[in-house]
C-alpha cells in the first residue's frame, strides 16, 4: 500500500530532522563540537557537488564547463541567483554545441 | 527563490522517475509534500516498485538522510535563543540541504519567520514540480531538463567558496571532503556504499579534520558564520 510507504517515509525522515533541532535548544560550549558543527555545511556541501555534479547531466564536458562557470562567478561573490542560472545556461550551450 | 525554481527542475525529474515506477501524479506529489528529500525520494520509488519491506525502506531512508541530523544540529546553534519548540518543530520539517546552507550562510542567527520565508516557496516548488514532473513524464526536451540539473550544485558552489576568502581553512575542509567523497566513489573496494553513507561519512571525517587541525578560535565566532 502506498500510502503506508509514504507514512513510514515520512515520519523517519521528519524525526531525524526534529529531533537534534528540538533537543539542543541551547548553545554548545564545547569548543571541539563547536568547530565541527561550523564546518559541518561546508565538508557537507563538497562531498555532496563532488563527484555527483559531473553525473548530473547528459555529459561530463557540460559540467565540468558549468562548474568552471560556478566557481568563477562564485569566486567574484556573485549572487546564488546568477552562478545558477550562468551553470545552467552553460551547460544547455556545451550541449547544443556538442 | 532560487531555491524553489532549482526545486521545481528537480523534484519534476522526480515526479517524471515516479510516473515510469507506477507511481500516480497525486502520490508523487503527496510523496514531495511530506518527505522534503530528493534522494530519499528516489531511492523510495525503486525501492516500492521492487516491493520492499517497510523495514527496509524505514533503514534506507534513515541511512540516506542522516545527514540532516548532522544539520539539524548545526541549525540548532544557529536559531535566535528564544526560538520556541513549536516554531523549532515546523522549521525541522523542512530543512533541506539548500536551505540549510542559506540559513547557516547567513552573518546573523536565523529567527522562525525567517525560516519561514525561507521554506515555503521550496515547499511548493518541490511538490508542484513533482505533480507537473509526473503528469507530464516528458513536454521538456532533454537538453533543458539536463540544464537545469545543474542548478542545485551551481548554488552549492556558490555557498561554500564566498566563506573560504576570509577563512582559508573552510577550502581545506571542503577539498579534503572532495578527495574523500571521490575516492568512495572511484575506488572499486567502496562500491558497495550508498551514496546517503558517503555523504554522512564525508561530512563526519572531513568536519572533525576541521575542527582537529583548525578549532574556531572563539566559541561566539560562530555567530559571525
């Protein structure tokens, strides 16, 4: 039944989220903790773009040139707005050209 | 806004995937609604379509998404102190990984209408973009759908480089969680790990090699993120 899946689905990911939000309503003081938890999104975010972006779509060439784009624009502190949509155009003109 | 149109290009590829395993425009949208992950969405329709136990898919989902609790946690710091817990039980609900990397992105601590702003069209986009995915399964060109995959990590790119201006040892962190994260995946002997364990182990080795070699040096600069 498909709606017992999405319940299950549901409620496991929500308490995994919930839970350390809810518990640890004061800040930690624990300086180890507290420099792990500051480089928690960015170790986070790279394992996450690397490798999977070059997956991401129809060929690596396109990618890797969208990726190139993004860490230019990003390097000159431009918005989240415009390295995305720069990555996207990039990669649908490497692919028409291709 | 990003965030919701990036949504829309993905979780439509996920409503498309949905509707190849048998899975109705209305579920796939309800799937989007309540469960707020792309890879554990993914990873369910295979898995419901294989008919799986629900054990199994409560164990895979937990597997590929603990890494929010490591972001919930990291939110938790993060939050203004008098963040209630019913204002903290909404916002879990919807911390997703592009919007916790706004929300920590931020120079001050994030209060709950805030967040608010900050998930709700997300919300949206992600579960319009997979009712729109599914009804349709294909009215966009591939070259176009292949466009926007790119988006979700163009936007990541352009979170965690600003920082490592200021403080190099961000770039350290991140490429050494690069180098782990790609050698699980090109080394054959790693074949067997999912990639919702890569990223949980990434984040855990590459955070602690961080806060090891280069520990923040006052605890309130983390205010200042």
């Amino acid at each position: 039944m498909i709606y017992t899946y999405i319940i299950c689905m549901c409620l496991t990911t929500y308490l995994i989220r919930m839970l350390p939000l809810v518990i640890f309503q004061k800040k930690i003081e624990n300086r180890f903790l507290n420099s792990f938890l500051y480089y928690v999104p960015y170790a986070c975010l790279s394992a996450m773009t690397l490798p999977s972006i070059f997956s991401s779509t129809s060929s690596v060439i396109s990618a890797v040139a969208a990726l190139a784009v993004a860490v230019i624009l990003s390097w000159r502190q431009k918005s989240l707005f415009t390295v995305a949509a720069s990555a996207c155009i990039t990669v649908f003109v490497v692919e028409l050209v291709l | 806004m990003p965030i919701a149109a990036g949504y829309v290009g993905v979780s439509f590829s996920f409503g498309i995937a949905a509707a190849k395993f048998g899975i109705s425009p209305i579920d796939a949208c309800i799937m989007s609604l309540t469960n707020m992950t792309s890879a554990g969405q993914f990873a369910a329709i295979t898995l419901i379509y294989s008919g799986t136990t629900y054990l199994e898919l409560i164990l895979t989902q937990f597997i590929i998404n603990l890494r929010y609790a490591l972001m919930s946690l990291s939110l938790s710091q993060k939050l203004a102190p008098h963040t209630g817990t019913l204002t903290r039980l909404l916002i879990a609900y919807a911390n997703t990984d592009e919007i916790f990397a706004v929300a920590v992105s931020r120079d001050r601590p994030v209060t709950g209408s805030y967040m608010a702003g900050l998930e709700i069209p997300p919300i949206i986009g992600w579960s319009v973009g997979a009712l729109l995915g599914a009804i349709a399964d294909s009215i966009l060109p591939l070259s176009v759908r292949s466009a926007l995959g790119i988006s979700l990590y163009a936007m990541f790119v352009a979170i965690v480089l600003p920082p490592v201006k200021k403080h190099h040892a961000i770039g350290i962190v991140s490429l050494f969680a690069i180098a782990l994260s790609c050698s699980i995946a090109y080394i054959p002997v790693f074949k067997g790990l999912s990639s919702g364990f890569s990223i949980i182990f990434c984040t855990i080795v590459g955070s602690a090699f961080g806060a090891i070699f280069f520990p923040i040096p006052d605890p309130n600069e983390e205010d200042s993120l």
